[in-house]
C-alpha cells in the first residue's frame, strides 16, 4: 500500500511545548529554594522598613514631648520613670535596628542601603556644652572676690538647733526626694561604636531571621508562579 506523502505523524516538527500539550517550563528544584528565599526577603524587607520609619515618627513625636506625662501627676514614682528624651532615644535605637534588618532581608542593597542612610542620623544636634554647668564669672586680675558671711543666729532657750534635721528624717526619703532640684532633662548621647555594632548584629539576626521563617510563604509563591508559566530560573536575574 503505498503512503501518503503529505501524510506526517503527529508532533513531529512541532515544538516541544505544543506537542507535549503543557505550558509549563521545565521544574528545577535548586531554582524553587533560591526562588522562595528571594521571595520570602521581598515580602520581609518591606515590612521591615515600614516599622522603621514608623518608629522613627514616633522617636520625633516623643522627643518633642508629644504624649508626656507631667512630673506631678507621677507622684513618688517620678524619680524611677526615665525621661522623654531618654525613651525616645530608646524608640529611635529600636528604628535602626529595623533599618538594618530591612537592608539584610532586601535583595536590592542600594534600596536597603538608602533606608539605613534615612533612619541613622541623630535625633539630636550634637551640643559639646549639654548638661555642664557654666563656670563662674571671672574676678578681675588684681582684685580679690569679697566673702560673704551670713550672720550669726542666735538661740534662744528652748531652741533645737537640730530640729529641720529631725523633721526631714521623720517625714522619710519622699520629701527629702522633693527637696532636691529636679535636673534638667538632657538628651541622651549619641550612640557609640558598641552600639552601633549591636545594632548591626541584631539587625542582620532580625533580617535573616524573618526572611527563613517566611520561606514557606515564599516556595508556594515560587510554585504558584511556575504553574502559571513562569520560568523560576528567571526570577531574581533580570538585572
């Protein structure tokens, strides 16, 4: 019998994705693992870097006095609450912190290296003279400074001389507290190298850290989009 000429079998100088019948690249499971943790960074660095900047409105609102709580409404607890600057200072270490975290997770180091270089500056200009008191006002040269004696009190019969003394004991350390003038509230120091570090350290622990933990997220974001046609040895190459 003789054959067809025309006649072709089926598929045969068709391409491979036609004849198979499926729209689906080829599976690769080392491009899944490198796919889901590039995605798992990308869903995590994002969210880091929001609380960044969160925490850094709030540092600024709270270095301003927003929401402080007067001295006198504290009552004998004032002395054990630290001051607003000092919290802010606390909330403006925990900004960076996430800063550095968000720059470790993100795959784009010029994006995660920006945010770092938003968050780090101080809260505060740097003021060599905070908190020192100022020194006396010169005597001039060849003159003597004139002492002051306070005059003599004199006692009468049945006067303590010991009696102030006693009533502050007896009224116990809470009015001795009061007595004393409340020192000015003064910005905390700027962080130093250890800090710094610490904070580096914890960043880069916090960033990796979430990103591992989200990589369940990631690997069947991985597996959605290479059902759906994408070739995994793609994502995260096209620069």
């Amino acid at each position: 019998m003789a054959r067809n000429p025309l006649w072709k079998k089926p598929g045969t100088e068709r391409p491979e994705i036609w004849a198979s019948g499926g729209q689906r690249p080829s599976f690769d499971l080392r491009a899944l693992g490198r796919v889901g943790l590039h995605l798992s960074r990308e869903g995590v660095a994002p969210i880091h870097a929001w609380a960044a900047r969160k925490l850094q409105r709030m540092a600024v609102d709270v270095k301003d006095g927003r929401g402080r709580v007067p001295a006198e409404r504290l009552g004998p607890v004032e002395r054990f609450v630290p001051s607003h600057l000092r919290v802010a200072g606390w909330i403006k270490g925990l900004a960076v912190t996430l800063s550095h975290a968000s720059a470790n997770a993100d795959p784009d180091t010029a994006r995660g290296n920006a945010l770092v270089a938003e968050i780090a500056p101080y809260l505060w200009d740097p003021a060599p003279n905070a908190g020192r008191v100022p020194p006396p006002d010169p005597v001039p040269h060849g003159e003597v400074a004139p002492v002051v004696l306070p005059e003599p009190q004199i006692l009468q019969p049945g006067d303590d001389p010991l009696a102030s003394i006693r009533d502050e004991i007896a009224a116990g350390p809470d009015r001795a507290e009061t007595r004393r003038p409340r020192m000015p509230d003064v910005p905390p120091a700027p962080p130093g190298p250890v800090a710094e570090g610490v904070m580096q350290v914890a960043g880069y622990l916090i960033g990796w850290g979430s990103a591992i933990l989200a990589l369940p997220y990631g690997t069947a974001r991985a597996i959605w989009l290479w059902g759906n046609g994408r070739d995994l040895r793609t994502i995260g190459r096209e620069e």
